[in-house]
C-alpha cells in the first residue's frame, strides 16, 4: 500500500487475448495510452478506464462470458507503507478464461508477472492480485511528502520612451514550479539494481522480477517527453479533479539522467528521499 504523492503517466496498452474455456477467443489488439494510475472514486478505489489496469477488466468486462472490476490497493493516509502500489481485478465467470499476452515483458505492463494468466471459474466474486506494480507510476512509498507549486510569470519588457524610464510590460502567461518531495523511501523503488536485490525489494515489499514503479523507470519515460500527473493526494469521490493532480514535464532530464542524481541517501544504502524533483507544468 502505497502513501501519496505519486506520479503517473501514460504508457501504451500492450494487446492480448482473452480465451474462455468454453467458445471463442476475444482478440484485444488496440494499444490506446494509459495512465499508470487514475480512480474514480477514492472509497472504492475503483481503477478507471483510463488507466492500464481499468482498462484490461473493462475489456474482460466487455465480453459474454464473464464480468470484472479493477481495484487499485494503497494507503492514502499518514501511517508508514513500503510496499508497492498493486491492482486487483474482481470477476465472475462462468467457466473461467486465461488471458495471454505476447511476453512477459507485455503482461508486465498491466502488472502481471506471467504472459499467460488464468481465471478459475467463480460464481461468485473472486479476486486475483497483480504481482507487479502496473506500468506508468512511480511511488516513493514513504511516510509522508508533497508537491510544492511555485507560479511564475513569464513577461517581456520594452521601453515607452528614449530614456528608459517607464516601460510596456507585456504578459506572455503563467508557468508553474513544481517540487516532487518526500520522506524517505526504500531502495527498491530507486532503480532495478536496488529493486533486483533481494534484501532491498524486501524492504520495499516488492518482488525482485518486477521492473516497474523505480524513479529509474520515471526518468527513462521523462526522456521521451511525456506529460506526468502529480499527486498530492488521491481523486476526490466521483472521479479526477483539476485540482486533484498538476501536470507537467519533468526538463532536467537530459542534464540530470541517473536516477541519484534526484535523490539523497539518509541511510545508505538502504533508505532514500528526493532532493527534490523539479518539474515544469501548468498553474
């Protein structure tokens, strides 16, 4: 269970298929962009349709043979949580279906640690729990933290007369500071050596295969220039507010490209905090 902040972004759905043990296999072949994290409702925890792991159980959701639900499962308040943050998919079926995936690296993205994952039959509702993060989130998964928001204002200046003493200042817009902090975190969400390294994905409470939510992880998608969302805290009940999360870009990434470049160690190795991730986004 994960404590806030956190940052998500969108990553490209992979396709799979959905065979029922009884009649023809559904073919998902579309990879839309979805976000690492994004609910619907702070109570339930409902994983929207925007999100990777939304958007696979609304596919399963979809189909005639059985019915499903994502949950997303963290911890929203200030008691201490290290482990990752994890999706569970609630289903009805009949018969059962397996899902399978191209790789293990494309099941991996929605957060499963196998390419073929199987749904035993369930009358009721049944729940099966990723073993991985998802993909497109990165959680420090410490204490407490925050997002500080500086706003600037970009303007020109040009001189109303000769001698310069009195000017035209002309607005060009407001940009916005924003400094990802947060207590100290363990090494495991740091980068994949740290997260491969058994006693440090236990202290994190991660499994060592899993290559998702590490800062490591964060920069390499920085550096394709994608918008991230920050979150100061989860989404108010009934749905994704403007003032829920800000977006924005994270633009020292091709001076600053190593992962403790943004972080400190308070107790090498095994505990970090971020210096300070300073992203440029929107007011």
């Amino acid at each position: 269970m994960a404590n806030f902040p956190l940052i998500a972004w969108q990553v490209n759905a992979p396709a799979f298929t959905i065979t029922p043990t009884v009649g023809s296999p559904v073919v998902v072949s579309t990879t839309p962009p979805k976000w690492g994290f994004d609910v619907t409702n702070t109570t339930t925890k409902i994983a929207s349709t925007d999100s990777l792991i939304g958007y696979l159980a609304d596919v399963i959701d979809a189909t005639a043979f059985a019915t499903a639900q994502a949950v997303f499962v963290y911890t929203d308040g200030t008691n201490p949580a290290t482990s990752p943050l994890t999706a569970q998919v609630a289903y009805v079926s009949a018969g059962g279906f397996t899902l399978t995936f191209a790789s293990a690296d494309a099941a991996a993205v929605y957060g499963f640690d196998s390419a073929t994952v199987t749904f035993a039959p369930a009358a009721s509702p049944t729940i099966v729990t990723t073993g991985y993060n998802p993909a497109g989130v990165w959680v420090p998964c410490g204490v407490a933290g925050d997002v500080r928001r500086t706003t600037r204002q970009r303007a020109a200046a040009s001189s109303s007369d000769m001698s310069g003493l009195s000017t035209d200042v002309v607005n060009w817009g407001a940009v916005a500071d924003l400094e990802f902090l947060s207590s100290v975190f363990p090494a495991g969400n740091l980068t994949r050596w740290f997260a491969s390294t058994q006693i440090y994905a236990t202290a994190a409470g991660r499994d060592v295969d899993d290559p998702n939510n590490t800062l490591e992880g964060l920069l390499l998608a920085a550096a394709t220039g994608v918008t991230f969302r920050l979150y100061r805290q989860p989404a108010t009940t009934g749905g994704i507010l403007p003032t829920t999360y800000v977006s924005a870009k994270l633009p020292k990434v091709a001076t600053q490209g190593a992962a403790e470049d943004y972080s400190t160690a308070v107790d090498e190795p095994r505990l970090w905090s971020t210096a300070g991730l300073l992203f440029r986004g929107d007011v």
